[in-house]
C-alpha cells in the first residue's frame, strides 16, 4: 500500500512537473534537456561542428540538444554518437548504439563509430539500476562514473570537456579529486530542472590537459 501511495505521488509530482511539461510543449524526449541546456548556456560546451558522445543517452533528450546545437546532420558537419543499454527511437543526425558500456562490444561498436575522429565534448547522464541499498547504489553510479571518465581522458581532444552525473555520497570526493588531475578546471552544477531532493550533481571538466595519449601507451 505505502509503494502504491508513494508511486501515484511520484506519478502526480511528475504530470505536474513545468519541465515535463516545457518538454512536451518543446518537442524534447524528457525534462532532462534541460539540465544540459542550462550547464551550455551557462559554460558554453555545445558549438556548431563538434564531435560529441552521450553515455546514458536513452531516451535521447540529451542527443536532441547536443545535435541541434553541433549543427549533427547538417552542412555544419557536427556529429553525435549516443550509447545506451536500453533502445532509443531514431534522431536526425545522431548515431546511436544499443549496448551495455560496461561491455568491450559496446565500448568497441561505439570507438568504431568515431572512427578514430578526436572527441570535443563527453557528455555522461548514466546512472545505475537502483536497487534501494543505498550504498550498493553509490558505489555503482561512482564506477559508472570513473567508466566514463576513462573514455573521456582515452578520446577527448585537449582542451575537450566532460560533462558528467554522479551522486553526492561515499567515493564522490575521490572520484571528483581523480577527475581535477585531467582538467585545467573542474566545476559542480546542480542544474534547476534537477529535483532538489536528489542527491545527483554533475561535474563539469574544462579542458582535458594535453597528457600522453593513453592509446599509445
């Protein structure tokens, strides 16, 4: 009875949601375009002719603005390629792959699909099947995390960004002081559209410093 009362709550909170409704009334997939328009507006990531990649991209409202706004598809030349486990409907200028990113035939498919092109911008909303342990739950979105942060510093251009989600909790620190030691500069944005209750943040590294590249190490 208590999960059934806390779902239809959830159900209400999220039909009367102004983002899910923008979204709806925009044409975007999900309320989390927003996060991702906020952070550009804000740190300016997105530009026309950039290679981007989307971890965690279904449903694809991340993809929608990172190809509007890359020009993906069009004379512009910019292209996004997305990843997620779960299926994702087509999108205009955006390649997609259906695949676990903890796999190497994921990971493989999507270096593939770069095709040895430099990447401009990492962007990474994935988060873990919750399972309600909560510190089952952490440990999984950090691993997601440093996941994503391995690919980010083995693809991105120097001077590229990454943007990614993790949760505030055990391991967040570590995962934020390993992040800094590849960036010129790394923020923490908590964008309006993301539910205050939550405890996700997304961390913004500006500017992958010219290291040894890793792939010829």
């Amino acid at each position: 009875m208590k999960r059934t009362r806390t779902s239809k709550a959830w159900m209400s909170e999220h039909v009367n949601d102004a983002y899910v409704q923008r979204a709806k009334a925009e044409g975007y997939r999900s309320r989390a375009a927003y996060k991702l328009i906020e952070i550009d507006e804000r740190d300016h990531l997105l530009r026309p002719g950039m290679t981007v990649v989307d971890l965690g991209a279904a449903p694809g409202s991340w993809s929608q603005v990172a190809a509007k706004r890359c020009a993906a598809g069009r004379s512009g030349g910019g292209k996004v390629i997305a990843l997620d486990l779960l299926p994702m409907e087509p999108m205009h200028g955006v390649t997609f792959i259906q695949g676990d990113f903890l796999e190497d035939e994921a990971l493989n498919a999507l270096e593939a699909a770069l095709d040895g092109d430099r990447v401009d911008v990492v962007l990474s909303d994935m988060a873990p099947n919750m399972s309600g342990i909560e510190l089952t739950d952490q440990a999984r979105s950090v691993h997601l995390a440093e996941l994503a942060l391995d690919f980010a510093i083995r693809h991105l251009r120097p001077g590229g960004n990454f943007l990614v989600k993790v949760f505030q909790g055990p391991g967040f620190m570590e995962f934020r002081q390993e992040a800094q030691g590849h960036f010129r500069s790394l923020q923490v944005r908590k964008p309006k559209a993301s539910r205050d209750r939550s405890p996700e943040v997304y961390l913004l590294g500006v500017g992958r410093k010219a290291e040894t590249d890793p792939r010829q190490g």
